[in-house]
C-alpha cells in the first residue's frame, strides 16, 4: 500500500529549548529509519511537513483547513493517510477532518504521542506504528485516531490524560480495536453517517463554550453572551440541566436563541446522553429552542458547530444538523 504522512507539529517532533518544548526534531529521518527497522518499503510512503509547524495547543479553523488541503492534494496518489498531530487538539481536528473529508473513500488515521521522539520514554513509535498497521488495516474506514494501543472513531474520541500512553478514551462508543496478536476488532463500533458533498472550506466563527457551576448568575450568562457569539455551547449538567431556579438564568438562554444565536446544550459529563426536558430543570431551555448534543463529545460538537457555520447553515437547518449524523458523530438514539 502507498501511505501519506502529513506532519502537523505537536509534541512528537518536539525538541528542548530555553523556553521550553519545541517543533524541531529530523521527523522525516526519524520516520525512515522506522520504516527502514520494520523492512518497510520506504518508496512507497510521502511526507509533507506543514509550515509552520505548531504546537496543537495554537490550532485553529484554519489548521484544519490546511491538513485537509494536504490530504485532498495526495488523495490520488496514497492509499491510506496518516496524519502526525498535537494531542492537546487533536479530538477536535480528527472530528472536524471526519465532516469535510466524508467522500474521502480512504483512511486517514491521527495520532502522536506523549513524550518526544528522542525520550527513551517515548510512545512515539508504538503509536506511529500502530497508526500505520491501521491505516493498512483495509478495516478503518473514515478518520480515525490511534493512541496507546487503542483505536478510534476520530469523532468519538477525547483527550482524558495529559500523561498517562493510553491518554484518549471514546467514553459513549468505546474504541474500534485494540492492538495484540492478532489486533481485536470490536463488532458495531462504527456508525454511519449522512455525509456532505462538495463541502466549503472551514473559516473561523465565534463559538462560546460555557461551563455551567453551581451559583452562576444570569448577569454573569448573559455578559458572557455579550456582545452576541455567532452560536453558544453551553455545557450543561448531567442530561442537559441548567441552574433553572437562578432568577432570569433561562430567560437569558431564551433572549439569546430570540436573537438568532444557536445555543447547544452538551454535558460536563464524560458519558452522557443530553436529554432536553427530561428533567423540568431543562425544560423551558427546551422549550425556547435550545440544541441538544445528544451523545456527542464536546470536541465533536463544536468542530460540528464550526462546521455548519462554514457551510453558511443557519435557522431550522442548523438546528436539524446538529441533531443528524453527519458522520458517525452522534447515535440515532440520542436524538429521539
């Protein structure tokens, strides 16, 4: 098979400078001698390394934009695709890849890693290689993350470690496979999805993301709702409740909704399923217009929001988007 890397930046690559971790390190040295160790084929592999390269921490819309760029230029030239990436962003780009890149018709599989590649420490090759035995795999289809052992639907997945090697977890799905000998498939972990032809690039929006805590007051909501965002992800208590006995809170989330502004109830949850008005505390948010995630993680979310706001979605449509899977991204359950 012929694969694609695309090298984004992150800790992978990093190298020690006097103000801390840094892009540095020879990844394409690096990479072929792996190759090289494993009696790999290195013709049949090509590498792109973005410029500038960044710490994923930096990442934006337009980092997005330019992985898929890359890809799209490769499609016909690779089989499988595998893309070298930050972790402290990367459930948000491998989501955000997965809605844009649904006609892609090849793998493309993310991963990185913990510790920098020159660390005896590191988990580098472990996950590159598994990335690759992936993407080689001719069993993933869609985008896909590999990460300490374990792979995942890049839409279902989010950080949950900062240092453990097994730092990403699927919490509503769990993973597709995990490695061994042989590697152990689970049997249902996909989903399908709807798709989206002929997308428009990512740009960037103004999304709010809130936190509800106990004892947030309406003031307080609604300057963090002023002047208005372009769309509002509030996350929510357990099934999607908010705080509906602080005085004027709700009506500040319907004044927002009156004025255009879609605002998507998630949860603080790690698994969770957002059921509006299944408790009375969430019902008149429901009632006013307010979105559901269903079982959606908060990265998949808001790269959905940035992704609809992209298309130029708006109104009823947006609202009924985000409710539909797009690609794989939300169970068909957790709309009902």
């Amino acid at each position: 098979m012929r694969i694609h890397i695309t090298y984004t930046g992150g800790t992978i690559g990093m190298i020690d400078s006097p103000n801390g971790l840094v892009p540095g390190a020879d990844m394409r040295g690096w990479l072929l001698r792996l190759l090289e160790d494993a009696h790999m084929d290195s013709s049949l592999f090509s590498f792109t390394e973005l410029n500038p390269l960044i710490d994923s921490s930096n990442a934006t819309p337009a980092n997005w934009q330019t992985m898929i760029d890359d890809l799209n230029a490769h499609r016909d030239e690779a089989d499988a695709f595998v893309v070298l990436h930050g972790t402290d962003t990367m459930s948000y780009s491998s989501a955000a890849l997965s809605y844009a890149l649904t006609d892609f018709g090849k793998p493309i599989i993310f991963t990185g890693s913990q510790h920098p590649l020159g660390k005896i420490e590191s988990d580098a090759t472990a996950n590159v290689t598994g990335a690759l035995n992936a993407a080689m795999s001719a069993r993933m289809h869609g985008v896909g993350l590999f990460f300490g052992h374990h792979l995942f639907a890049g839409n279902r997945v989010s950080k949950s470690s900062s240092w453990a090697f097994e730092g990403f977890s699927a919490p509503s799905t769990g993973p597709l496979a995990r490695t061994g000998t042989p590697w152990h498939w689970y049997a249902g972990a996909t989903l399908a999805g709807e798709g989206w032809k002929n997308p428009k690039p990512y740009t960037r929006h103004d999304v709010a993301v809130i936190d509800m805590v106990p004892g947030i007051t309406a003031a307080r909501l609604e300057a963090m709702l002023t002047p208005r965002p372009e769309a509002a992800i509030l996350r929510a208590y357990g099934v999607g409740d908010v705080p509906s006995d602080e005085p004027g809170l709700t009506d500040v989330i319907a004044d927002a909704l009156h004025d255009g502004v879609p605002v998507i109830i998630a949860s603080q949850c790690q698994q969770a399923e957002v059921l509006l008005g299944h408790y009375e505390v969430s019902d008149a948010i429901a009632r006013a217009g307010a979105i559901g995630s269903g079982d959606m993680t908060l990265e998949a979310a808001y790269a959905k929001v940035m992704f609809l706001l992209s298309q130029g979605v708006e109104g009823k449509d947006f609202a009924d988007w985000m409710t539909r899977s797009i690609a794989g991204e939300i169970s068909p359950a957790s709309t009902l």
